[in-house]
C-alpha cells in the first residue's frame, strides 16, 4: 500500500477525515527545513467555507507519506470550553503513541497553556464572521534532536492541531519553519494554489496522479518563483 495512502487512512479510520463530508483540494510539493516534503489541504465537499482562513484540514508529511511533520483541523464545530492541562496531556500522550511515539523518549514538556486560532466562518447571509477556536496548547522540545513539537487539544479532548521538528531563530526570537498548515502565513506567501477538486473525484486513492507528480521539479515553498535546481 503507497505509504501516504496509509497515513491518511490512519486518519479516516480514527475519524479526523470523513470522507463523506471533506475532499482534496491542495496536494502540493513544499519545502520544510530545507528539506522535500507534501502538503495537502483538504475542504468542505458542500464548499461552505473553503476560503482561506476558512474551515480545513491539512496535512504535511515528508515525500514518501511515512513521517507526519504537521497536522490541523479547524472547523465551526468544535467545542468553546477548554480541557484541564491534565486532560490536555493525556490526550497529547495518546495521539503521540499513535502518530509519534519517536518523540516521546526524549520529550521535555515546556509549559502547558490555552492557544487560540481564528476562522472566518460564513453566516446565514453569506457575511464573514471571525469565530475563535480555543484548545490547550502542550509545547515540548525534543531533546534528541533540539528541535520543538506540539499538540493543541480541544475541550472533547481532541487532538486538532500536530507540529513537529520545529526550528527557532532565538534572536530575534522567531519560527525559522515553513508554516503551510497556517493561513495568515500562506495569505502572506502567495495563498493557495488554484486546485480545486470536483465531488466527483474520490478523496484520495493509490496511483492517482497530482500535480505533485505531474510537476516534481516544481516545489513550493514561501518564495513560490522559487524553483530548485534539483
């Protein structure tokens, strides 16, 4: 089985993806730590709120699908209350094991404490609305290789936002990591990619081929005139 095949189907067999109400729309080759990696964004089958900053979930693995760096669901659904940090940890342990687990032998968890995300969700009459979306960040450092993590968890104790091997320029005190499963910073690295799937074309399967495959010389990255030269 293609091995990307197999990390997303470990995500709509635990229920993070529902097949029947979400659908690839990005499926794009992206630079993290100067390094090859995927990035896809999945939207809304019914295309309720499939702007940017609008409802996702994304994705970002290495080329071959084997490694998950990144993860996000941002949705109107989830729950306003917040997890207690025990809750939070607890629930962060679980996902890691499952999605992780080489991060555990050596993880120091910094601090435990809310994070907000903002969405722009449509009303009734089509106006944007900013809608924020809370959860218990639980921030971590790799000892291994000196590098950040982090899960967010939401009051049902869900995991909905994943980053791993993060890089921080101390001074100025900044992310030196590409950021694709954000909005504000891909608002301010060319937005999405025009690349919207139809209904009609299954989520994913084995050997359908993308633009990914279609263009493997072209890799995004924050500069998008960028093109490597291998």
């Amino acid at each position: 089985m293609n091995t990307l095949f197999a990390s997303l189907l470990l995500f709509v067999s635990s229920g993070v993806i529902e097949t029947e109400l979400w659908q690839n729309r990005v499926d794009q080759k992206v630079w993290v730590n100067g390094n090859r990696a995927r990035w896809l964004r999945f939207v809304r089958k019914s295309g309720v709120n499939n702007h940017l900053y609008g409802e996702h979930i994304s994705l970002v693995t290495d080329t071959a699908g084997r490694k998950i760096l990144g993860f996000v669901k941002l949705d109107g659904e989830q729950p306003r209350t917040l997890p207690t940090r025990a809750e939070a940890k607890h629930a962060s342990d679980i996902f890691l094991q499952k999605i992780a687990p080489d991060l555990l032998p050596e993880r120091e968890i910094l601090w435990i404490k809310p994070h907000d995300e903002r969405l722009r969700i449509n009303d009734v009459d089509g106006n944007q609305q900013e809608r924020i979306v809370r959860g218990m960040k639980v921030k971590a450092i790799d000892h291994g290789t000196g590098l950040y993590f982090w899960t967010v968890v939401d009051g049902l104790q869900n995991v909905y936002i994943f980053e791993r091997e993060i890089k921080w320029i101390t001074f100025p005190g900044k992310r030196a990591t590409e950021q694709w499963l954000h909005d504000d910073w891909i608002a301010k690295h060319g937005g999405l990619p025009q690349q919207q799937k139809t209904e009609k074309e299954p989520l994913f399967y084995e050997g359908r081929k993308t633009a990914y495959d279609e263009n493997p010389d072209q890799t995004l990255r924050g500069d998008r005139s960028y093109r490597p030269s291998s």
